[in-house]
C-alpha cells in the first residue's frame, strides 16, 4: 500500500533544554527562522505524505496554532506588497498536509505515545518521525522519510532510519545486529535499547525515522515497561519484527541534529544558517571574522 498517512510524537517534557521548554515546546523551538517542528511535516509533505498525527500533551497547544491561518496577521501582511513571500509562508505551513492531534495524557515512553496513533493508522503501513530528530538534506538529496519510503516498497518489510554514531550516544539510543544487504541497506536482527559497552552489538543506532505496518501495535502491547524507568520502549517492539526478518536499516543520507539536546540545537541553527537562502553567505562571512577573535 501507498504509505500516506505519518505520525510525529511531540509528547516530550523538554528536560535537557529547561528552561527555554518550560513555556515554550522544544518542538517550537527555532532553526533560524522556521520551528523545528515544521522541518518535520515538511520532510513529509515532501516525501509524499498527506495525512499527519501530531502526539502532544498539556501545554503544546502552540503547536496547533502554528499550522493554522492567522486571519489577523495575514490581513496585515496583505497590506504591503513588499511582505508577499512572508504572506505565502505564513499562509502555506498551515496548506502542507492534512494535520490532526491527539494527547498523550501520561508520559510513558514513545511505545506508549506510538499506541495513541492506532486509530488514526487503521490498516495502512505508516511513517514515524520523532519530535526531537530534525534531519536536514541537501537540495539535490531526497528527504530521509522518502528514502525510507523507497526501501519500504522495494524490500517489502518494515524500515529505519539509521546512522553510525559514537559509543557514548550509542550507549544513550540503541544499538543493531546488522548484515549488509546492498547499498546503503541492511537487514536488522535484533535490537538492544541503551546498551551497557559490553553489549553494543553495532554503532549503528536508529534517528529518528521509521516506517512499519499496523501490526506493530499488537507487538507495543506485549512490550513490557522497562524496569528502570518504567517507560515503553518502541525498539523493543522493532527488535520483534527484527527477529521475524521483517525489518531492514537504511543509513540514511543527511545530517540530523538532536533538538531535546543544547548541542543540537546550537549546531541547527549555524548549520541551518549557513545553507540558508537569505543568510548564508552573510553568515558565513560572520563566522570567519569571530574565528579571527577566538
């Protein structure tokens, strides 16, 4: 089937980037000049996705309102022609994709907030894209989503997205008994969700993208809570279908940066200005005469 249909859970407290995500939603914090969260629905709508499942919870309604018209604002900006490209942006992120929400009223792991989707999926194989994983590509380069898509119609099994990483992240994501298919394509046999060292099986760990089939939701519900911090993990239901051979890995092409992470946020925002449009060779130009200084 056409995958159409995607989810984004944005059901995160925003701990590590306190106290900028108390009022705020780290979602709606922003790479230069667009929240993170848009970057996501974007990537989608680019990739051939029409219908989006927005997890929230208290406090995010922001996030709505961002993806819905400002009569106000929009009235104003039509009053001067010299604002027409800020009219069409603001105007269009709310025409993107067809956007629904719904709360994850406790906060319980992305296994848990993953199960509020299952009406919203019904019986078609669908997208995930993790609130906090922006992944940003060159114009010439598919979005992740759409490479992920393409192996999900080529290979038949459920996919995600993947990349090599360091031992320390490795040990804070996950980590994938691997063998090479072809390409940039392999097959997963089993995943270990924040492996002591002993454990790493690979440095390859999934960021951020998924696509899987409905029946993954039976499997969440048979996923036990972890015993450390009592939350639903979604690579325990990957790792089944993982040993079931229905799951391969795409090292995918692009650079993700974490958005729950002050790091992340910060290389975004250089990185995201330096390839902009109206900024970058200004930026770029800035960045070499504070070189000069440090």
């Amino acid at each position: 089937m056409k995958i159409t249909k995607a989810i984004i859970p944005a059901a995160g407290l925003g701990t590590r980037v306190l106290p900028a995500s108390k009022s705020v939603p780290k979602e709606m914090l922003n790479i230069v000049d667009k929240p993170a969260i848009q970057y996501l629905v974007e990537e989608c709508a680019k990739s051939g996705i029409t219908d989006i499942l927005i997890i929230t919870n208290r406090g995010k309604g922001v996030i709505e309102d961002h993806f819905d018209y400002a009569f106000e604002l929009e009235e104003n900006l039509k009053k001067n022609p010299a604002k027409k490209d800020l009219l069409d942006a603001v105007h269009n992120v709310a025409d993107l994709a067809n956007l629904y929400y719904i709360r994850q009223k406790e906060t319980k792991g992305l296994g848990h907030a993953i199960l509020a989707a299952e009406a919203f999926v019904g019986n078609e194989p669908f997208a995930i894209l993790y609130g906090d994983d922006i992944i940003l590509n060159a114009p010439d380069e598919p979005p992740v989503i759409r490479q992920l898509v393409d192996a999900y119609e080529k290979y038949g099994k459920c996919v995600c997205g993947v990349k090599e990483c360091s031992t320390e992240q490795v040990m804070k994501y996950c980590t994938l008994d691997v063998t090479h298919l072809e390409g940039n394509t392999y097959a997963v046999h089993k995943i270990i969700e924040k492996p002591d060292r002993e454990h790493i099986l690979s440095h390859f760990s999934i960021l951020g993208r998924n696509i899987v089939t409905p029946d993954v939701f039976d499997m969440i519900r048979h996923t036990k809570p972890s015993e450390k911090t009592g939350e639903i993990y979604f690579s325990e239901a990957l790792s089944g279908l993982a040993e079931q051979d229905r799951l391969v890995a795409v090292d995918f092409v692009g650079k993700r940066y974490d958005m729950g992470d002050k790091m992340g946020i910060m290389q975004a925002n250089v990185e995201g200005a330096l390839m902009h449009p109206e900024i970058g060779p200004a930026f770029k130009n800035y960045l070499k005469e504070l070189a000069k200084t440090l």
